[in-house]
C-alpha cells in the first residue's frame, strides 16, 4: 500500500488509525493534512479531520569507497567466545563489504582511553567512507559499558533502513573495541537519539496493534526486526493478560506475534 486517506475525530486519531493499517511506525510516514476538522456544537456542524499517510522512501545507503584487504571475519576469529548484544542484524550494504583494517596494539591490554580513541577513529573511517564528512562523536562510559553518540548532518545515512545501518555499525564498533584488548566492553551507538526515539515508537506500535488484535480476534504479525526491537515489544506487552506474545521466523526476518488470549 503505497498511501492511505484515513478520517478520524481530529489529527492524530486519523493519523493513528492510518499508521495502524500501514502496520507502521509514525517516523516512517509523511501526513499530508487534508482537514483539521471540526467539533461542532450539540453534535451539528462536524466535521472529521482527513489526512493522506505515505511511507517514506527508502534512502539509498552509498557505498564504501577505501576498501581494504581485511575483512569482518577477522576483526571476529580471535573473538569467537563474545556475545554481541543487539547485534543480529547486519545491514546488508555493510555486510558485503570489507571492512578497513585495525591496527594491533604492542600492548597485550589497551587502557579504555585507547580503545574509545580506536573506536572512535574506526567509526570515523566508516562514516567517512560512506561519504558523512561532518561527524562528530562524544561517548560516556558506564562500568564496561561505552555509549558512543553520533551527530552529523548526514544522520539518515548512519542509521539506514529502521536502523539497519546503525545496528551494523554498532556491531562493528564492538569488534574493534574488544580486539586484543584482554577485557570485555559493551559498546552502543545512537546518532541523535535515534534509539530512544524508535525505543516510544515501538512501544506504541505494540499498545496498538495489541489492540488491533484484540478487536479482531485474529493474531497480528509485524514485520521483521531485530532482536533488541523485539525485546522492546515484548516487554511493552508483558503486564497484558489479553495477548501473548512469541517470535517467529529466522534472523535476519524474524518477527514478532501479537496473538489474543480467548
């Protein structure tokens, strides 16, 4: 369905109703308003609000242009035994591409200043080959945790489709930053706080199509997303007793279930 003309009693109810037969998520749309519409009085002159939802066109993620003779798979073999968090999604773009290489360190352990500098240089290097010359990276670290966040006019480019690109990239930076380091860091990456942002989306994507299946009485399929996403569904819908949920699919096209309880 490439757009939908949705009525409602004002705006948001038309736009809310819209998104909810899209199946999609309010940042992903442009809302052309047709009417605001009116209240009336003692239920004479109203009017319904009307808007024209469309998905927004998927942007194009340009290519790598210094590519280097080391790939992924070598930045991961001496880190067969990490677990990568939030990590199962890998933007395909990225995914076919050699990775530029990382230096190796003299020292057998890197201090955390040298492996947030390493990093962040690393990303630096992807953003800039993917043609983002304006990145800016400031971090805060929390134990073993390293939040990098990122700013750029550019920003679409680093978080890509529902935030494929992103995702990749905060896979990647957690290679570099656990390579030859002798400790263990859980790296996350955000560019403009996308991922809060997207963290409220989901969860009112969840109340409404949670909703959706309970007035149908059918169970609603959503469309394929990461495992940290799904995650955010789940928990969304876990103090619900009228629907359950579960995963279906296999990675990268697993998706989540809302099913009612009858």
């Amino acid at each position: 369905m490439s757009e939908i003309r949705q009525t409602g009693k004002t705006v948001e109810d038309a736009i809310t109703s819209a998104l909810e037969k899209l199946n999609t998520l309010r940042d992903q749309v442009n809302v052309q308003v047709i009417t605001e519409g009116k209240r009336g009085f003692l239920g004479f002159g109203a009017v319904l609000a009307e808007v024209i939802v469309k998905p927004i066109p998927e942007e194009p993620v340009p290519s790598f242009s210094s590519i280097s003779d080391v790939k992924e798979e070598e930045l991961v073999k001496e880190q067969v035994s990490v677990q990568v968090s939030d990590s199962e999604f890998v933007a395909e773009e990225i995914e076919e591409l050699d990775i530029p290489e990382v230096a190796e360190s003299a020292e057998p352990a890197l201090t955390d200043d040298e492996i947030i500098a390493e990093t962040s240089a690393y990303i630096c290097q992807i953003a800039k080959d993917m043609g983002v010359e304006d990145l800016q990276i400031s971090y805060e670290t929390h134990g073993k945790v390293i939040h990098f966040q990122l700013e750029s006019e550019k920003a679409a480019y680093l978080i890509g489709k529902r935030g494929s690109t992103l995702n990749a990239l905060q896979q990647l930076a957690q290679l570099v930053a656990n390579k030859g380091t002798g400790t263990y860091k859980v790296v996350r990456v955000d560019v403009g706080d996308y991922r809060i942002r997207r963290e409220q989306a989901l969860e009112q994507l969840a109340e409404r199509m949670a909703d959706k299946a309970i007035r149908s009485g059918q169970k609603v399929q959503l469309e394929p997303m990461p495992s940290n996403e799904r995650k955010v569904l789940h928990h969304a819908l876990a103090d619900r007793l009228d629907i359950e949920t579960y995963s279906e699919g296999k990675d990268p096209r697993r998706y989540l279930v809302i099913e009612p309880i009858v």
